[in-house]
C-alpha cells in the first residue's frame, strides 16, 4: 500500500518537499533574508489549505470555519513557540533582515508536510471520508493549525522586526 501511495503522489507535492526542505535546512544557520521573502511559507501552506479545503464540497462552510478556527489557534502556538527563540538583527545597509538559525523551520515544514501528506492520502485511499464531516472537520482544522503556525512565526518575527527596526532609526534621529 506504501507504494502504491508513493506512486500515486502528484509530481508538485514531491517539489514542494524539496523547497520545504531546503528552505528549512537553510534555517538552521543564521541568514540574510527579505522581509517580503518571509509571506513565502506562509503563504504557500495558505494556498495549499484553502485548495484541499474547497475542493471538496461537501459541508464546505463547516470545513471553511474548522480552517479558520485552526488558523487562530495554530497562528497562537506558531507565536509562542518563537517566542524565545534568538532576536532577529538586521543588516541596515542591505535592508535584509538576518535570521537566526534554528531547527523549528526545517521541523515545521516536514511535519506540516508529512501531517497534509497523510491526510491527502488517507482522503485518496478512502473516499468514503469525503462525506465524512467529522473527518472533514479535523482535515479541516489540521490544515488550519499547521498554516497558523507558519503564520504565526511569521507575525512574531514582523512584530520583532518593527522593534528592532525603530529602535535603530529612533537612535539615529536623537
């Protein structure tokens, strides 16, 4: 069954693995990075979700407020989970925001990924879930929660940014 799952794996999601990966082993040491750059995770596990979400219509507003709802709490574990983690410094005369290394990128990614990865194929070998609003429901709220944490991550660090960013102008106006 393993591979007729591995087999049955849309080429893109094998291509989004290796970017989640390289992204997250990129993580590990410290980096200069765009602000702009930062959306990139979140925004692809946005579009992903909301894709497996509405692509099934059945109980769709329900699924649809399960996402939401995992949205806001995974978004508030992604923001504490970061919240100790090493300040961000960053690079005046490139406008690049330097990361610090860490190992909660790389982890993240390849849960998020293995958790959508499960559920995608669950969803394919049992049709039968796809009327399923209880399934439907933690498929929904999952997907949700695994986004938010991206989100959230992405809030502390902008939150972080704007700190960092007018302490150092407010010093140079004095």
């Amino acid at each position: 069954m393993i591979i007729e799952i591995l087999k049955g794996t849309p080429f893109w999601v094998w291509l989004v693995l290796v970017f989640l990966l390289k992204r997250g082993i990129a993580s590990l040491q410290d980096r200069e990075v765009r602000l702009d750059r930062m959306f990139v995770l979140p925004l692809i596990f946005l579009v992903w979700g909301f894709h497996s979400i509405v692509s099934n219509p059945n109980h769709l507003e329900t699924s649809i407020l399960m996402m939401l709802f995992g949205l806001l709490i995974g978004c508030s574990v992604g923001w504490r989970l970061w919240k100790n983690q090493e300040p961000l410094r960053y690079n005046i005369e490139k406008t690049m925001i330097i990361s610090p290394g860490s190992y909660l990128p790389l982890f993240l990614s390849s849960s998020a990924f293995l958790i959508k990865y499960i559920l995608g194929a669950t969803f394919a070998f049992h049709s039968e879930f796809n009327n399923s609003l209880d399934y439907l429901m933690i498929y929904a709220f999952l997907t949700g929660f695994v986004d938010g944490l991206f989100w959230g991550r992405l809030f502390h660090l902008l939150q972080s940014f704007k700190k960092l960013t007018s302490h150092r102008f407010s010093s140079y106006d004095s």
